[in-house]
C-alpha cells in the first residue's frame, strides 16, 4: 500500500516559557510512523500528549527540531503538496455576521478555484456537510455543531486528497457526533485518507482503519484498529492500557 504520511524520527522541543529558566519542553519525541492511502487514521493521547503539535509540524505551521515528515510523497513546504491536503482545525471560527454561503465563497477564492466551477463546487460541499439547507443561514445562527460542518465543507472545498482534522469531536454532543462520524465515513469512501485527533474513544471505535496512542510526546502504540479490540476488548481499555507504566512497551 501506497503511504501518503511517512514519518521519521521527528522531534519537536520548544524552550521553556519562563524567562528565567532554561528548560526545554519536548512536544513530540523521536517519532517513526506511517500512515497508508485511503484510512481513516486515528491519534489518541491525554490532553497535553503532544497531538495537536505533531499535527501542526505535519502540517507546516511548526518545524520539527530533528527528523521529518513527507507528505503525499513529498514536502509540506511545496504548494503543489499544499494543494492537495485539507484542514480542520479543533476551534473552527468564521464571523457571525457572514452567511453560510458567503464562508464558503470567500475560502473558494482564497483557494483558487476557477470562477466557472466555484459555484457548483459549493453546492456540492454543503451538500456532502449536510448544510445545503442552512446556506442562506448567517453563521451567528448556527449550532455549534453545524459550525464544525461548516468547518469541514471549508477543509474539503479544494478536493483535497488527504485531510487533517483536530479533535474534530470536541464539545459536540450525541447527535453532533453521528453527524460527524456520517461525513467522515462518506468522505472516506470517496477516496479521502483521513487523520485526526480525538480521545473520544467510542467515535474512534467507529470510524478508523487504524488507531496510534501518543503518551507525553512518545508513541506508545500503533496497530489496526480491529487487532486493538480483539486483544484489549475495547478502545477504553486498549488505551489505558498504552499510557499506564510499562503499557507501550
């Protein structure tokens, strides 16, 4: 199988935010992992495991401190790569005075896509976020849950080939993860790799191909999703098992 993500060895350490100490904090920890075309990929972790840094160095918007990413067989920095790879961030925000619609067009232009296609291009997004019927809606009058949607037609409205999402389940509530999970399966099976963050461990149970644990910046574990059940039993208990003491060895 054809790997979209190949990571090496990457490290991330960032100095201590008190002036006067000295110390470095270790983001993420010599980390080796390989992500394959068309899964669904999902990174565990505590809050403060150092997910959401290892997600910004994939994505460019941190350097590593040593090691590397190659992304879609090449380097994050090359537009052309750029170009084919979508992003949800965990706090999505676009200005409430803004209707549905008017987000999408604006993020069309920043795209780049062509003025005869941008329109049905829209149309085809709301469509796959379920939001066709709140085009018109401002976003001041949406429900946290339909901002994230909006969030994810903004992530895919280039077609991107690979998607990142951050905690794309955080604060939502039962029917805003069904919701979710429906377009994160739809878009799988139109050919999209997908890898996100979370430690909603019963959503991940119910989407990913594959699941890594990262515990205080190491990898403690990496493996398909089914053989993590069929050894542990759950996802509650696979996870706990891989960042108690001695667990990811």
């Amino acid at each position: 199988m054809e790997n979209v993500i190949e990571i090496k060895g990457l490290t991330k350490i960032y100095n201590a935010l008190d002036f006067w100490k000295h110390d470095k904090v270790t983001g993420v920890d010599n980390i080796s992992l390989n992500i394959q075309k068309g899964e669904v990929f999902g990174l565990l972790g505590l809050n403060g495991a150092g997910k959401t840094t290892l997600m910004k160095v994939m994505l460019g918007l941190l350097k590593p401190t040593s090691g590397g990413v190659r992304i879609l067989g090449g380097s994050i920095d090359d537009t052309a790569v750029r170009a084919r790879i979508g992003y949800l961030s965990e706090l999505p925000y676009f200005p409430k005075y803004l209707k549905v619609r008017e987000v999408l067009d604006y993020f069309a232009e920043l795209l780049g896509i062509p003025e005869n296609i941008k329109k049905a291009r829209i149309e085809e997004v709301l469509n796959i976020v379920r939001l066709d019927a709140k085009s018109d809606t401002k976003v001041g009058g949406l429900s946290k849950g339909m901002q994230g949607r909006l969030g994810l037609a903004q992530a895919v409205l280039n077609d991107p080939d690979l998607l990142f999402m951050d905690e794309p389940m955080s604060g939502l509530d039962p029917l805003g993860y069904k919701e979710t999970r429906d377009i994160i399966i739809d878009l799988n099976k139109r050919g999209k790799t997908i890898f996100f963050n979370s430690h909603i461990l019963s959503e991940v149970e119910k989407i990913c191909h594959s699941v890594a644990v990262l515990h205080k910046g190491a990898l403690a574990d990496v493996r398909p999703l089914d053989g993590a059940i069929k050894e542990f039993g759950s996802m509650e208990a696979y996870f706990i098992n891989k960042i108690q003491p001695g667990g990811g060895e």
